[in-house]
C-alpha cells in the first residue's frame, strides 16, 4: 500500500511485520527498517533528565554520545513538553539554533531533528542544517508545515487530539482513539505533500499521552498495525512515558524495561522510528526483533 491509499478495515493487528516498509529519506539518505531518533533536550525542567542536557557543552556530547551508541536521528528540543516555565520562541532559538548548527557541523551524515510547533523556531533551524521537523503538537501552527516545504526538510504529523501546546488532557475523550488519530495525522501529512515537503521525508506519529490517558495510549500501541497499514512511517515516541509507569506502578526512573518492551511490540507491527533516550538499549533490542522478522 503507498501513503495516502484508503485504510483496510480494522481488524485484528497484524501477526507479521510488513515486508517492504515505506521509504523514509529525512535528509536524502534512506534510512534503514528500524531507526533511532535520540532525545537530547536543551531544557533545564525536561522530565527526564532534569536539565542534564541544558548546558550547551553537555548537549553536544549527549548527541556525541548517542551517534556513538547507534543513532540515526537526533531530536533536539528546546521547551519542556509539559507545563512549566514560560519559554517563548526567541529564548526556544536560542536554545536550539546554535547546538543545530554544532551538531551539523561535527555529524555531517545524522539526521538533525528539532522538537517544535513554532514556524518561526522551524525556520531558523532549518537554516542551520536541520533535516526534519518534529511537530509532536499536531499542527497548531500552519506555517511550520510551510517551512517544510519551502526548505525541503521532513516533518513529523503528530495528534494531540486539538490540545493546546504545553497542556494536558482533562477527562478527554474519543468514539475510537486510533481512527481519530489516523484520520488527523493522514490529513496533517497529504496537506505537507500538497505544499511541497518531499513524501519520504515525512512521518507520522499517533504521540502517546499527549492529548491522551493511559488507555488511549495502550489502545495505540496494540492497534498500531492500523497506523503502519496506512503507508506513512510512523515515529512511536514512548520513552519512559506517563501511560508506561501508570501500567507498571513505576516512577519514571524504572520505566526502562517497560519502554523497551513497547519498543519491540511497536517494531513487530511496523513501526519505523523511535525516539528514546536509552540508545544502546534501544538498538540492542531493535536489533532483536530484527532477527526474528521475515
């Protein structure tokens, strides 16, 4: 099935991983059945790390790190997903451009992915060498697909079910989960095609827990051969998140295994992309799943 070809039915997910996966070719080279995209957030309040990665001498070796540990994709972030302090498009530049920029110049091959709504943010990096932008908001800002297309660069078509940037869900609520997500994203994407931005630079991501409970995010991951049947790559952003410790009872420092665990299950039913801070993890268990598809 090519991308933008009506959706079979939904049914049971798929046994079987799909045999040709679509191309995906973010910055003109293709990228392999499994890829990695590393989280490195110049944030002093990201969840995770808690700043670890703020400093600009410590960004760089974090994507050093991470080229090394078997990344094809760097995500570079420069405002906390969740509420917190006020960071407005100027400072959120000033956070990534100038580490894009770096980071293009010492990783000439790796795809350099910015984690933003912005057009304007989307913009400046573009210029400085980034290849993909990642828009884990769902498109509350138009033109950044505009940029896209004006500088031939990915992007990523998130669903975040209307919610604003920054927030979280209240009692939200959806008829079916996954056929809302698959509709948003599938439209996200064909608008950016209608624009310019190439098809093989572009990915879709259904964005667990954002816009999303624990159970809408779990119902993704076991539908999500209804996400990959669509033709688009899909990008799974699960990493140590919320609905993964809820499920568990784990804080978010103990949700290794339970990511890794989703990460072979999202691989199994063709998932493309995914974007974690655990590279060596990651990779190795990637690697295991790719050993046992046809």
């Amino acid at each position: 099935m090519t991308a933008g070809e009506a959706r079979p039915p939904a049914g049971d997910p798929p046994t079987e991983p799909p045999m040709e996966p679509p191309p995906l070719r973010p910055n003109g080279r293709p990228l392999g059945r499994y890829a990695i995209m590393a989280v490195v957030n110049r944030t002093p309040d990201s969840f995770f790390d808690r700043g670890a990665t703020y400093a600009f001498d410590a960004a760089l070796a974090a994507v050093d790190r991470a080229v090394a540990e078997g990344a094809d994709i760097v995500d570079i972030g420069g405002v906390k997903a969740g509420p917190g302090e006020e960071v407005d498009a100027a400072e959120e530049k000033r956070r990534v451009v100038e580490l894009v920029a770096a980071v293009r110049d010492r990783h000439p091959d790796i795809v350099i992915s910015v984690d933003t709504w912005r057009a304007e943010v989307g913009e400046a990096v573009a210029a400085a060498g980034a290849d993909l932008l990642n828009d884990t908001w769902g498109g509350p800002d138009p033109r950044l697909a505009e940029v896209a297309a004006a500088h031939r660069i990915g992007l990523v078509c998130a669903h975040a079910g209307g919610l604003a940037p920054r927030t979280r869900p209240h009692r939200v609520g959806y008829d079916d989960v996954v056929a809302d997500v698959i509709r948003h994203v599938t439209a996200e994407a064909e608008r950016a095609v209608a624009l310019g931005v190439p098809r093989d630079a572009i990915l879709i991501d259904p964005a667990h827990d954002f816009g999303k409970n624990t159970r809408h995010s779990l119902e993704i991951t076991r539908r999500l051969g209804e996400l990959t049947a669509t033709g688009w790559p899909v990008l799974v952003a699960v990493s140590n998140k919320d609905f993964i410790g809820e499920t568990l009872g784990q804080p978010v420092d103990k949700r290794g295994v339970g990511t890794m665990a989703v990460l072979g299950v999202s691989a199994w039913l063709g998932a493309r992309v995914f974007r974690v801070h655990d590279v060596a993890g990651a990779r190795r268990a990637l690697d295991a799943v790719a050993s046992l598809a046809p």
